[in-house]
C-alpha cells in the first residue's frame, strides 16, 4: 500500500481504481491467506480451505464473471495480492480441484499466463500452473501419464 501511495504514475487509475486497489490488497491479506492456508496453531500449513466450497470465493467468481481482473481489462496490484494467493494454492496441493469456480480458474490462468509471472517465478512453474488450470477449466483434457498421450 505503502508503494502505492508513493508511485508517481497512477498508471492511468482513477482515485475510485486506486481506493479499490487498496482494498483487494487488503482483502487478500486479511480473507485470501486463511482460505487458501490453514494453518496449525504454531503456524504450520496442513491443507487448503479451497477443497470446500467457500462463500468469499463464490462471491469472487461472480465478480469476474464478466471481467478479466479484479478492475476490468487492466491488471492491477490489485490482481498481483490476490492472484499471488491463489496460485500458491496448485502449487503445494496438487490434487486441488478448483473447477467449481469456473471464473476464478479463467482469471488464475489469465494471471499466472502474463510474460511477468514467467519471468518472476520462472517458465517451469508458469507452465505447470497453466497447464493445471486448463484441466480445471475442462479446456484441456488430461490425458494418461499426466497427459502425456
């Protein structure tokens, strides 16, 4: 948030855009974490709270129904806190089904497909997140041996 405040470009975002920015960032920080990691009391992550069906993550889904990201057709910082969230989530739980939520499948794929992700996380991880997702979003069927054949 802090950077933000500071950055001298807005990127061409409103101060309505930028107030909403604020607030995914915050919401992912304060909701996002606990859905997506569950924790024991010392800390440690045993599961996802992504394996049940979840009322804030409905309520995701149904905002970007009609919206490539969180703000419309603009990737955000908004999407950086909140996408980063979600795409941890196939990473540590590989056996995660997320396909109840049809949109906020689409939007990880859409986030996790951008040049940046690829170059900041590398090509290995970008190519397994799209590749798991696209089996989510029965865009592609996955075949024998991990969909080798």
């Amino acid at each position: 948030l802090h950077l933000l405040d500071k950055a001298e470009d807005s990127g061409g975002l409103s101060d309505v855009d930028i107030a909403s920015v604020k607030s995914w960032i915050v919401w992912a920080n304060a909701s996002l974490d606990q859905i997506c990691f569950l924790e024991t009391p010392d800390g440690k992550v045993y599961d996802t709270g992504l394996k049940k069906p979840n009322r804030r993550i409905e309520t995701l889904n149904d905002i970007l129904a009609d919206k490539k990201y969180l703000l419309g057709d603009q990737f955000s910082l908004a999407d950086v806190a909140v996408a980063s969230y979600l795409l941890y989530v196939p990473q540590f739980f590989r056996d995660i089904d997320l396909s109840r939520w049809p949109n906020v499948v689409r939007y990880m794929k859409d986030c996790a497909s951008r040049e940046y992700y690829g170059k900041a996380f590398g090509e290995n991880v970008q190519q397994f997140l799209i590749a798991s997702l696209e089996t989510m979003d029965g865009s592609k069927k996955q075949g024998m041996f991990g969909g080798l054949f």
